[in-house]
C-alpha cells in the first residue's frame, strides 16, 4: 500500500489485508508530489505517481522501476505532462488485458448540467500504454480520442533520459546517500539546522517567486574549517544536461573572492534524485579553510526558470548566522512572509 503526499509511505498488509506486516517505510523518489501507483509487470514492479508540482507547475505524471517494492527505485522520466485545464493528474495503470496495457487518469474536460471541470471536479481519460523491450514505458502524449482509435505501438526503445554531462574533476559528485535525512551524518563543523527533513521542507528552485539564476545561503564560521565536504539536502527536478547547467560557487564575502574552481566555481553533473542528501567531497580540491567570523556565501548557479534542481528550506528564520537568498532578494517563506534558510552542512578534511 502506498500514499502521501508531499512523502512517499509504504507498508505491506498481512493477508486479511486489514493489517499492517511491519512497519511504515518512507521511500523517496524524484519529483514525487502524490497519488502514487503499484503495479508489477515481468518481475518489474513500477512507481507511478503525479510529479513536479513542488516546481511549482501543473503535475505531470513520472514513473519509476525496481526489482522488490522496496526498491531500489530506478527513476525512468516522465511518463506524461500535465493536463491543460486541471492542476491534479493522477495515474492508474492496466497490464496485458487481452494483449493490451493502458494508463488511465484525469482532466477536466467534460461540461456536466452545465458545470465545466475543475481540478476537483474531474473526468476520466485512457490511453494506450505500451513497454519497450527493456521493460521501459513509452512516453504518452495525450489525445481528445483516447483508446477510441486502434491501438499503434511504437518501435524501438524508448529514449533515454538526458546525459547530465561531467562535474569538475576537483569535485566529487555523491548522491542521495539517504531519502529524508532525519540527521547529519558523522559531525559536521558547521550546519545551518540539526534535523533537515523535519526543519527544511520546503522546496525551493530557480523558477521560484518570477525566477532566479542563484539559490544562496550565507554562513559565518564559529572556528577555522579547513574544508572536506558539504552535504545539501537537495532532490528532485529533470537534471543537468547541454541546456540546463549547475555550478557550486563558494565566495568570502568580504574579500569578494571565489574560493572554488580557481575563482570559476565548479561546474555540476546532477542526475534528478529523490529529496535526500547531494554531497561534494573537496579532496582532489586545492586547500580551502575557512576563516572564523568571516562571511562566506554558498550558491548554486542555474539557468533562470529551469527546473533542475531543489533544495530544501526552512520556513522560518533557522540559522542565525546567516540568510538565503535569490538572485539577491531575501527568501521568505509564502505562508509566514518570514526569512528562510537552505538546510547544508560543512565538513573538515
């Protein structure tokens, strides 16, 4: 059984299938929104859910795959995107009935007694779904005739996602270590909030309040850290590739100068993962310490409105140090109007 939203929850149910048989997992996929679906086919299980609404668009549709419904979940893309004149699109999917798999979900575009659709007030739409040799879907653009044509597999395979391209050799790119981090690993020097899954939840990227080129936090180190490793808690979006690019710039904010990539930054390759934790190991890097009391800005630099990346923020004010901001305004939490704080953490060598 799966459920949530904005979390993934899992839990498998004893045969009376009125219990539970064992404990509730959260499992984190990319671009997860909602309104998950379980189904196995060939001894592949698939994920399919409505996506991307934490960019802050109409949900699409995406999928993922594994050999157990416990993973490990292998995101494959998006399946479909949104519907025109409804913010909720959710899936269902029907296997091999008489030879033939279709995906059923919603729009809004019927008229009934008068009354349009609406994202509450849906109507049901099918389309043909078809798998390619590898087990992968096809994408579905979809269609006002549905499955009232004859049906048209297509041939080949399905496209694979992008290439995100190669970080900078002076940076180790590690991924999603851990879905939902409760804690920090190991002891970091310096960290923005203690508990990020609990603290910082709420997603923030470059198509955020009209667009930004630059997601940064600002920090003052307590002591000299001579720097390893920064971990962000980050996930989600369609990745890097040759039309949206990353780069992990670090700046002494007083002196005015980069401390990263021989005053360039580094260039990121970044594969979309599930909210978790996305780490730079700095130990092919020249030596960067960071002086106590000085002011030192963090950021990440994107193309404007690209849905690449998030990371994830606070909705108040947590780290008193220091402050977010895009492209120089303040970030303020929607709901409070409050200041804001992108959850990171900073390791010695």
């Amino acid at each position: 059984m799966a459920w949530g939203n904005p979390v993934l929850y899992l839990a498998k149910l004893k045969a009376n299938m009125t219990e539970l048989d064992g404990p509730i997992e959260k499992i984190s996929v990319p671009n997860y929104t909602e309104g998950p679906w379980l189904s196995k086919r060939k001894g592949t299980y698939y994920l399919t859910y409505a996506s991307m609404a934490q960019q802050g668009l109409f949900e699409h549709l995406s999928y993922a795959t594994a050999p157990s419904p416990r993973g490990p979940w292998t995101y494959q893309g998006l399946l479909t995107g949104a519907v025109p004149n409804s913010f909720t699109i959710h899936a269902g999917v029907i296997d091999d009935f008489k030879g033939q798999s279709y995906l059923v979900y919603h729009n809004a575009a019927l008229t009934l007694n008068g009354e349009t659709g609406a994202t509450s007030r849906r109507s049901v739409a099918m389309e043909y779904l078809y798998y390619d040799a590898d087990g992968r879907m096809w994408p579905i653009t979809q269609t006002e005739a549905g499955i009232s044509k004859p049906p048209q597999p297509p041939k080949g395979k399905v496209p694979a996602l992008a290439d995100p391209g190669r970080s900078d050799p002076r940076v180790a790119v590690q991924q999603f270590a851990q879905g939902y981090p409760e804690t920090w690993p190991g002891s970091p020097a310096l960290a923005s909030v203690t508990r990020p899954f609990e603290q910082t939840p709420e997603p923030i990227g470059f198509n955020r309040d009209g667009g930004a080129s630059r997601l940064v936090q600002t920090f003052v180190p307590r002591a000299d850290i001579p720097l390893g490793r920064l971990s962000l808690y980050a996930g989600d979006g369609h990745g890097t590739d040759a039309t949206r690019s990353l780069r992990l710039s670090l700046r002494d904010v007083e002196a005015g100068t980069e401390l990263l990539g021989a005053g360039e930054g580094l260039a990121i390759a970044y594969r979309p993962q599930g909210a978790g934790l996305l780490s730079f190991d700095f130990s092919a890097h020249p030596p960067v310490v960071l002086k106590s009391g000085r002011r030192y800005a963090l950021t990440l630099q994107g193309q404007k409105d690209a849905v690449t990346i998030n990371l994830r923020a606070s909705r108040s004010d947590v780290y008193a140090d220091g402050e977010a901001t895009l492209d120089d305004r303040p970030l303020k939490d929607k709901e409070s109007g409050r200041p804001a704080d992108f959850a990171f953490a900073l390791y010695a060598r």
